[in-house]
C-alpha cells in the first residue's frame, strides 16, 4: 500500500488518509508506545499522511488539490456519480485490505471482538466523524450513491448497523486498478468473432457515434438477422465512441454504472423476440451515456422516459460483398461470382468464408471452390433452421427435370427474376422502386406427382442454395402466437443464411380469412393477417406448393410473383418420363410408346412403378422388361382406386 515518489519518499494517497483518521481515534500514548505490529504499521500511515499537514482533515483537503495518479479513477468516478468524501474514503479504505494484508490485520485488531478484516460502519463512523455536519456518518453512507449505485455492498445486514461491514465488489476493485474481470452473462468485446463490415455500414455506425456525441437521444436498436454481425456493429459504434461494447445478457443491471464508467463501456443488450413481443430495457441508474440493442426485424423494444432509436442493418450492395468475400476466400474471381449471385450479410459471408477453408483444406486444394462454397452453406447449420425445415439435399440437374417447353420456359423466368433480384429495379421509375423488396415469392400450382419439389431442388440447384422444406407440424401450434412466432423464426434464420424455403400444401397456412363467428376465428384471421405480411417483406427466395389456388385468400395472389400451373403429363412427356427413370431395360420403342399413350400417370406415380418394376428384375438379377413395368403400373393404379387400362390388361395376366 505503500507509494514513494521520485526520490524514494512515500507519498500521500486516499488511503494512507483514511488510516490517518482511524489512527487520530486512538489514545495518543497507544500510538507514541504501540504494542502491537498493528498499531506501528497504523502510526507509520499517520506519519505519512500528516508529513506536511498535522490533522488528518487538513492534509486531505491539501492532498485533493494535487492527488497521487492511483487515485485519479476513483476521484473521476466519485465527481460522476457525486459521491461524498466519506463514501470516497470508505471505498478506499475497502480497497485497501484488498490489495495490502497488513491492512486487514489492522481492521481486524481495531475491531475486536468482531473480528472483522473489512471496515464496519461503526469504525466509519468514529474516524470520519469531523466530517459529518448535522447527518451521521451511517446515514451518510446509507443513502449515499456509493450503496445505492452498487460500488460499495453492505454484507452482514442482519446484524445492528453499526457492526455491519462494506466491501467493494472483486470487478469493481479491478476496474479501479484498471483491469478487466469477466461475469456471468456479461462480456466485453468480441475479441476474435467480430466479423468485417461493409464500408457503408462502418460509415453509418460513425454518423450514429456522432449522433450521440451531439444529441439527446441515446439507445439505439440494431436490427439484423445475424447476431454476429450486429454485435460487430455494436463494437464499431463503441469503438467510434472511444468506448469499449459490454454484451449484456441478464436484465440484473441495477448495480453496472460504476463498472461501464471506469472501463469505458457501452452496454449492448441482445434480444431474440417475437412478432409481437415487448421488452422494456432493464434500469441503468448512475449511467446516462448511449444504450445499444442488438435485436431482430420483429418485437420492440422499449426504454423507461426514453425514445428508442431503430437501424435495420442492410446487406452490403454487391461493391462491398465483393470486398468482403475477397477478404473471406481471397479469390477474386470467385468473389465476384458470389457477390453477383447472393445477398449475403456481412456476418453471413464471414461465417462462410471461414467453413469454405475449412472445407477446402480438408480437400487439400490449393484455392476455394464453388463446390467448397457449396458445401460450406450446407454445413453451416448454426442457423438453426434444422429445427424448423428439413435440408434437401439431392442435386437436380437439367436432365432429370422433364416437363413441357411451356413450363420449362416459365421456370428459367423463375431462374432469372431470383439470380437478378438484387438490381432488378437499377434504372426503373420511382414508383417501381419505392417499396421494392429483393425477396421472390412463388406458388407452384398442380395435382401431386407432378413434378412440383422436383422443380424447387433443380432452382435451387442451379442458385447454388441450400433448399429447406418447412416442416409444418413444427411451425403450426394450438397456442395462440406461437405460429406467428416460429414462422418469423423461420423467416429470420432463411434470410440470414439465403436458402431456397419451400412451403409444401402451402394452403394450410396461407389459407382463406373466414367469417368471424366464433373466437377461434378472429384468431386465425390474425394469424393469416400476420403470414401474408410477412412473406410480403420477407427478403429470401420462397416456393410454395398446392394442388388448387382456390384455396389460397385472394389477397396472397397480389403477394406472388409468379404463380406457375404443372399440368399432368401428356403422351410426348410420358415418353419422355420412362425414357428418364427406366435407363438399362429391355423395352422396345413401341412398348414405350404404348406406355406413354395408355398410362396416364404423373411423373411422381411413374417413378414408383419403374421402383417396382426394378425390385421384380433385380430379384431375378436381369434387366428390367415389359411385363415387370405392367406389373409397377398395376400397383400405382390400385392405389390410386383406378382400373388398369385395356391395352395392358393381357399383359398383366400372362404374368401371373
């Protein structure tokens, strides 16, 4: 505890003060004769703090004009949150026992009987009494800032208060003696997960700083899909600020002034809410400076007599994912690819870049890959959208896909309005690009079998993105709410990792607005209300799939894109369908023809019938024939309650 100066001289501090007035307590002739190492170590603090002035008072009221640098945090913090001399010198006589044992010993042979190491109120109060004026030393303290701002904690306070003791909290001493210390649910900094900005966003975190410097307002909600990327955010604003970002996750804030003022931290709360939900930003008394949220596109956010300030962080334009996917992969070639094809966030291309290495190390390739990009957006599961959709994972190339010119030509559009959703509207009126969104919505629209799930996984196959089938019986409840909720989940988790979703017997959720005749209704109405909204302003790709538009509410159709009809098959894609799924057989031409002019089937009902024909031909190890194809035909038609037709009826019998 002891400080000496330049020329070997101890020095004055609020410590050796504090002692001073504890020693000026005592009986004279105990400290001229001190009896015990204690009391020669307290004479020996005595001397050092009364070496130019006699009394304790005076030699603080000097010491204050030209204070020791070990105390400059503590007398900074006291003038912001206007502490008392007493609380000041309380918390460093706490401090002190903290950092010198010899300290401790003296507390503790002062205080006998108790016993204690740590300052009672009731010593307190004995050696600051010159300061008291009209109020006691204890109620001082106990309605002082020091207690209420969580500085100092009052332990024992069963006992009488005079024999209550004070402490300063481990964090809070460390920040002082300017150290951090981590706590539970509270983090500084990102240290190495903070994730490359976009120069636009990095401007516009600037701009934000500059608000706060200049302005009255002072929480700000960051609104993005990736946590990551709006901590990252966060930690740009702070570091703008000359400040440092504290990641809170708790709302038990009522004691984290002092700490965010001495390290220079700026609190930044995250939130993961719901379409709908509401949260009110815990109290930070003691603290005036800016608030950050980092939190998602839905719920809102809230602040006790302030005004809440929202920036919903953009996806980078290509110029700058560009830059950032260099920075990822370091290809340029392939960066500009990937920045041409998919709206990536800045956290969504940091979070790739990192798995497409991985990838291409396991690989042992020398430069990354579409394929190890490929393969990093299929792994990169963080998400979470496993919980909610289920992964297709097949490859559909253009050969496995058979369907009319007609139709092939209306998917290509498709192709093309998803690969240029990003600059569609570059050079267009202002009317086209005033409530513009980049997302594509479209309904596939016809009898099952016919091709409509195939056709997702040959667009997203030729996207290059992941394509995820929404698992209904995860996102529906019973619980009024909790569908909304999980769909925006859903939607939230498809737009931060740009994957193709498909809403298979999409009529179940975005089905007709019925007549409110009873609460139920109302209700599903709400939550019909709250789906067509938010498909409309969602920012991804989405395929949806029924087998009749009648059953979708007419204002949905205004919200799609393109609504595109797969009829069933006719005789030339028939032909065209066996010739695909059969490969190694022993039909001739004109038994295929006949297949394709007798067997109207879907493309989904011929492909289990060459199933079972290939089970018959593969349990007699030879090639699939004629009579095996009946016979899978046969069985599709059972199960479809229909009757084989007449020309394959002889077939069929000669089999048996």
């Amino acid at each position: 505890m002891e400080i000496k100066n330049s020329v070997d001289r101890p020095i004055v501090t609020l410590q050796t003060v504090a002692f001073s007035a504890i020693a000026a307590t005592l009986d004279h002739e105990l400290l001229v004769n001190p009896a015990s190492s204690e009391l020669q170590h307290l004479r020996h603090y005595q001397a050092i703090a009364t070496v130019d002035q006699p009394h304790w008072v005076d030699a603080l009221k000097t010491y204050l004009r030209h204070p020791a640098a070990c105390d400059y945090s503590l007398l900074k913090l006291a003038k912001s949150l206007s502490l008392s001399l007493i609380e000041v010198l309380a918390i460093s006589l706490s401090l002190a026992i903290e950092q010198d044992p010899i300290a401790g010993r003296i507390l503790a042979y002062l205080q006998a009987p108790l016993g204690s190491s740590r300052p009672t109120l009731g010593l307190l109060s004995s050696a600051f009494s010159p300061l008291s004026g009209s109020v006691s030393i204890i109620d001082r303290l106990m309605i002082g800032n020091a207690i209420a701002s969580g500085l100092l904690q009052l332990l024992n306070e069963s006992a009488p208060l005079p024999e209550q003791s004070i402490k300063v909290p481990l964090h809070m001493g460390l920040a002082l003696r300017g150290h951090d210390r981590s706590l539970p649910d509270l983090t500084i900094g990102l240290d190495d997960y903070a994730v490359p900005l976009a120069t636009s966003t990095l401007t516009e975190a600037k701009r934000w700083a500059t608000s706060f410097q200049l302005g009255t307002q002072r929480v700000l909600v960051l609104r993005t899909g990736s946590q990551i990327e709006g901590k990252s955010v966060a930690a740009a604003i702070a570091t703008a600020l000359q400040r440092r970002p504290l990641f809170v996750a708790t709302d038990q804030t009522v004691n984290l002034a002092p700490w965010l003022l001495l390290r220079h931290l700026i609190p930044v709360f995250c939130y993961d809410l719901a379409p709908g939900e509401r949260k009110v930003l815990p109290a930070l008394p003691f603290y005036s400076e800016p608030i950050l949220v980092v939190c998602g596109i839905d719920g809102n956010i809230e602040a006790t007599a302030e005004t809440v300030l929202n920036w919903v962080v953009p996806v980078p334009d290509v110029e700058e994912r560009q830059q950032l996917w260099q920075l990822a992969i370091g290809n340029e070639t392939l960066s500009a690819e990937l920045a041409q094809q998919h709206r990536h966030s800045s956290g969504r291309i940091a979070q790739l870049g990192r798995l497409t290495q991985h990838h291409q190390h396991l690989q042992q390739h020398d430069h990354p890959t579409r394929q190890h990009v490929t393969a990093a957006a299929w792994a990169s599961e963080g998400v979470g959208l496993g919980a909610l959709a289920q992964p297709l994972t097949d490859a559909i190339p253009d050969e496995a896909l058979v369907m009319t010119p007609a139709l092939r030509d209306e998917l290509q559009m498709l192709f093309l309005r998803c690969r240029h959703r990003d600059r569609l509207v570059t050079g267009l009126g202002l009317s086209a690009t005033v409530r513009y969104h980049p997302g594509v919505r479209s309904l596939f629209v016809g009898a099952s079998g016919t091709g409509k799930t195939l056709a997702a996984g040959w667009l997203a196959t030729k996207l290059g993105m992941p394509l995820y089938r929404v698992d209904l019986a995860s996102i529906t409840s019973k619980y009024i709410g909790e569908t909304e909720k999980n769909l925006s989940q859903l939607l939230s988790r498809a737009e931060q990792a740009e994957v193709v979703l498909l809403f298979d017997e999409a009529d179940s959720l975005f089905g007709k607005r019925t007549d409110v005749q009873q609460a139920n209704d109302r209700f599903a109405n709400a939550q019909t209300n709250y789906l067509l909204q938010r498909i409309e302003s969602f920012d991804g790709i989405t395929l949806l799939t029924c087998n009749s538009r009648s059953r979708f509410d007419s204002a949905f159709s205004r919200r799609l894109d393109m609504i595109i009809e797969f009829p069933l098959p006719q005789a030339e894609e028939r032909r065209s369908l066996w010739q695909s799924h059969l490969g190694n057989h022993h039909l001739t031409q004109s038994q295929l023809n006949q297949l394709a002019a007798t067997v109207d089937l879907s493309g989904g009902n011929i492909r289990n019938a060459v199933l079972a024909a290939a089970v018959i031909a593969q349990s007699q190890t030879r090639p699939i024939t004629f009579t095996d194809v009946v016979r899978g035909v046969d069985s599709e038609y059972r199960k479809l309650g229909r009757q084989l037709p007449a020309e394959l009826i002889s077939d069929r019998a000669s089999t048996l």
